[in-house]
C-alpha cells in the first residue's frame, strides 16, 4: 500500500513528465506530419518532401507528408489549426493561407492567431509574360497598351498568387485589365502563348523554360532583386512601376501555443535544410530563393501579406467568398 508521501511523489514526477518542458527536451519521440493543404508533386508538396526528408535525418524521426486539398487550401490548413501544439503536425503554408482572411468571408481558424510560424522556407518572384505578338517591349509599354487598349489577363483562379500579383500591378501602374482565370498554369500559358490574354504571371519554374523556348516574352520579375539564373529580366519596380513588390512564399508553420524549445528546435533543421550545397542547387536553378529566417521574421512578413491582400482585394472590388 503506498503512502501518502510516496503517492504525492509519484503524482508530482508524473505531472512534471507531462510538462511542455519536459516535452520538449524528449522531442521528437515518433513521427512528425506534415500537412500540405494542396495536391502531390507541385512545388509546395516537392518542397515539404525536401524539407522533411531534412528534418528527418536531424532529429531521428520519420516526417510523412500527408496531402489534404480542397477549398483553397483551408481543408488541410484547418487540421492544423485543430492539431494538438506538440510539434507532431506542421503545415507547409504557401501565399494563399495569407491571402484566405481576404478571400473568404468566414474562415475555420484565425491565420495569424491560430499558428506559430517557424521558418519560411522558399522566396519565390512571379514572371510577369506577354504573347510573343505583343507590341510591349517593356514593362513600361505595356501600361501605355493598356492605357490605349481593353486587355486581357490570365490567371491560375480567383484569389491565386498571379490573380492577386496583377491586380496589384495594375492599381500600383493606374490602369485597368479584364481578370480571365484558367484552371491551370499550363491553360493560361497557353492563353498568353496564343494571344488570347495581354498577360499572365508565372512562376519561375513553369516561366522560364517557355522563355527560353522562346514561346512568351518576359517584361519583369515581381522581387525587389533579380533572379540570379535570368540576370536580363528587371525587376518591374526598376522597369517602370516604383514600389512595386510581390514574393511568393513557402513556410512551415505549428499551431498556436507549441513550445517554443519546438519551434527553435524545428527552426534549426530547416535553416540546416536550407543551407545544404545540393538543396541551394536545385532550388536555385529552378530560380527559387531558400528563405530560411526566424520565426518573428516569418509572423512579420505573414502579417504584412495579410494586410496588403486585405487592401489589394478591397481596392480592387473582389467580394469575399
């Protein structure tokens, strides 16, 4: 029969073993998910595999990918949010989760409120293409078009980063386009190869090869810095349109209230990840940036992009779902 002193004693070590400290000097003890809110083999699902293969191989653990699409990303974003925070579910983000608030009017959890960020992962600038046909040369001609001319542009889907990059070039540049959107990348690089549409941002991984094909123009990237594997394509800020900046973004992101020993631990190996000789490579010829940063960058940044989405929709009368 056990005392009382002793029962006290063992309920006592066992309530300090279950403390998020302790926790977090045993993490990670199994398996980690985590949760890509979009379908299998496009850059945010080749990312998290990457990364996770990376983390794995740190910590000792296996990290399994686990796709859940649908709904704009918000299905597989809301497990998350709904994830016990003991570092064991992690999200791969990509711009939509900051430009959902703007989006949908009502959403299953708060962006910002409901995660801990740890790390970007990737930088990505958008292409801004033109059919080869087009009289615009440059980023600057191509306003003066618009000025003239009713035009097109393509995009990927209401509320996807091209959508939400031109929309915002336009109203930075003062003129307007009529918003045509595809149902994918290859059906509007299709549109602007043929003519039917002005315009249409690309991706650098699906932009630049049909550039050297020589099947679209390229009038400008939309980064502040120009992209070390197509040194010829300006920014659009320096090419005609000043302040103008948009980055496309992968990132790992916790639910709210995971430890931060966690989160920091989390953070280390994908910074590791990010510099590794043969990660920088492949990303870097695909004209993709490892961003790795902190986890106060990445809520500064998330929050910026919250904000201006929030602005661009409402300047540019997009209703919310």
């Amino acid at each position: 029969m056990l005392t009382g002193v002793l029962r006290a004693s063992l309920i006592i070590c066992l309530m300090l073993a279950l403390t998020p400290a302790a926790q977090s000097e045993d993490y990670p003890s199994h398996t980690i998910k985590m949760i890509v809110p979009t379908g299998a083999g496009g850059i945010t699902d080749i990312l998290a595999r990457l990364v996770g293969k990376s983390i794995s191989e740190q910590l000792g653990q296996p990290v399994i990918i686990d796709n859940r699409t649908g709904a704009g990303g918000t299905i597989g974003t809301r497990a998350v949010a709904q994830a016990e925070p003991d570092g064991y579910t992690l999200l791969m983000a990509f711009p939509s989760h900051a430009a959902n608030p703007a989006l949908y009017a009502t959403l299953p959890y708060d962006s910002e409120k409901d995660f801990a960020p740890i790390s970007m992962v990737t930088r990505v600038s958008e292409i801004l293409l033109v059919p080869n046909s087009s009289p615009a040369k440059t980023v600057k001609e191509l306003i003066e078009l618009a000025r003239r001319e009713q035009l097109n542009y393509a995009s990927v889907g209401v509320g996807s980063l091209a959508h939400l990059a031109t929309e915002l070039f336009l109203a930075t540049a003062g003129v307007k386009m009529t918003h045509i959107p595809y149902r994918g990348v290859p059906q509007a690089q299709q549109a602007v190869m043929t003519g039917e549409v002005a315009v249409f941002f690309d991706t650098p991984v699906t932009a630049l090869p049909q550039v050297r094909a020589g099947t679209v123009k390229a009038l400008g990237i939309s980064t502040s810095k120009r992209l070390l594997v197509a040194q010829d394509i300006p920014t659009i800020a320096e090419a005609g349109v000043p302040g103008y900046e948009v980055v496309g973004w992968n990132g790992v992101l916790a639910p709210a209230n995971t430890p931060r020993p966690i989160i920091d631990k989390l953070n280390t190996a994908i910074l590791a990840a990010l510099k590794a000789p043969e990660m920088e490579k492949l990303l870097s010829e695909q004209g993709i940036e490892p961003a790795g940063n902190s986890p106060e960058e990445f809520a500064r940044l998330l929050h910026a992009d919250i904000e201006k989405w929030i602005r661009v929709t409402r300047d540019a009368g997009i209703k919310p779902q």
